[in-house]
C-alpha cells in the first residue's frame, strides 16, 4: 500500500511540474507578445512622427498650408491619438480608423475632384457617408452601452 501511496504521489508531483513548465511558457509567450506589441507601437508612432514632421517642413518649405496639407496633418494626428490611446488603454477603437478613412477619402476628393467624373465623386461622397454612419452608431451604441 505504501508503495501505491509513493507512486501516485510520484505522479501527481510529476504533473504538477509539467503544469507549472507551462505556466512558465505561456507567461514568457504572452510576455514577447506585449514586447512585440509595444516596440510595434512605438515604431509605428515614430514613423508617424517623423511623416508629421517632413509634412511641417513641406508646408514651411513651401510657404503656406494647402487644405490637403492641413488634412494630411489631421490624418496623422488621428494615427498618433490612436497609438496614444492603445498605449494607455490596449484597446484600439474602430472609431479613430473611421476617422482616418473619412479624413482620407474627404483629402482624395479635395485633391482630385476637378478630374473626377460624376461617378466616382458620387461613390466617394456614399463611402464618407457610410462611414460617418458608422461612426455615428459606434458613438451612440458607446453611450448606451458602456463597457461592451
């Protein structure tokens, strides 16, 4: 009896090792997977830095700011806000994308409007809608339900 006793001992010992090894591995895993998140994040944000940056230094360059200029510095204020909240938060909003597809598509409309045929001023003028809309019933669904 003695020896059965000693010999599941043995092997609930053993099982716990085994279970603790891969606590070990699954806390280094989740450990470079943060690592790797955050010096993603932090390169990105710098990246978006350095094109904010380069954009001033055209505008200077140039003399003045076009509204294209001016929407191209709200699209990498909008990335850098994004980055800025998943630092603090991790969590990443959908909405400051939509905010980034709206300044986007309302930049390429500005630029090219005067080459555009009626269809494609149209599709482009639907695709900001819808996105508005988008983010209208994000901001909404957000009120109404916190936390979700």
């Amino acid at each position: 009896m003695n020896t059965e006793s000693s010999a599941v001992t043995t092997e609930v010992q053993s099982i716990q090792e085994i279970d603790n090894s891969i606590s070990y591995v699954n806390r280094i895993g989740n450990y470079l997977v943060e690592l790797f998140h955050l010096i993603g994040l932090f390169i990105i944000g710098l990246i978006v830095i350095w094109a904010a940056a380069k954009e001033c230094m055209d505008i200077y360059l140039h003399g003045y700011p076009s509204l294209v200029d001016i929407l191209l510095l709200f699209i990498y204020l909008e990335l850098g806000a994004m980055i800025g909240v998943y630092f603090k938060t991790h969590e990443l909003p959908v909405q400051f994308f939509l905010y980034v597809a709206i300044t986007a598509l309302t930049r390429i409309l500005v630029v090219d409007i005067k080459t555009m045929d009626e269809w494609r001023v149209m599709t482009l003028t639907l695709a900001i809608l819808v996105l508005v809309i988008a983010a209208m019933a994000l901001r909404y669904s957000a009120s109404k339900f916190p936390g979700d």
